[in-house]
C-alpha cells in the first residue's frame, strides 16, 4: 500500500476505507468527513459521505 500522507483527499478516503474494513465506522466517518471538506467539488464530497453512511459524529464549538 502506498505511504499515506494525509495532505490529499483520497488519502484521508484511503484511511477511511481501511478503518471501515477493521470495524471501526465512527472513525472511518470522520476521516470520510475530512475528506469531502478538503474536496473542492461538491459532488465529490457528497459520493464520499454516501461511502460512509452515519450521522456526524464531530463536536464542533
């Protein structure tokens, strides 16, 4: 697998997917989360978070 560098979307999709296929969806939805902020188009991030169904987990003030 490829060194994750976490400065691309599709590497915070990347750890999303390995954090869904180890049991650990919460944390795959917020690495999904990431990644479609870090998308600059909209339907691109929208197909991300449809990868990673669940309500945002995220404690913003």
């Amino acid at each position: 697998m490829a060194r994750l560098n976490f400065n691309r979307p599709a590497d915070y999709v990347a750890a999303a997917r390995e954090m869904a296929d180890a049991g650990r969806p919460t944390l795959a939805r917020l690495l999904a989360e990431e990644a479609a902020d870090r998308t600059d188009n909209p339907a691109d991030a929208t197909r991300i978070l449809n990868e990673f169904p669940g309500n945002s987990l995220r404690q913003e003030d």
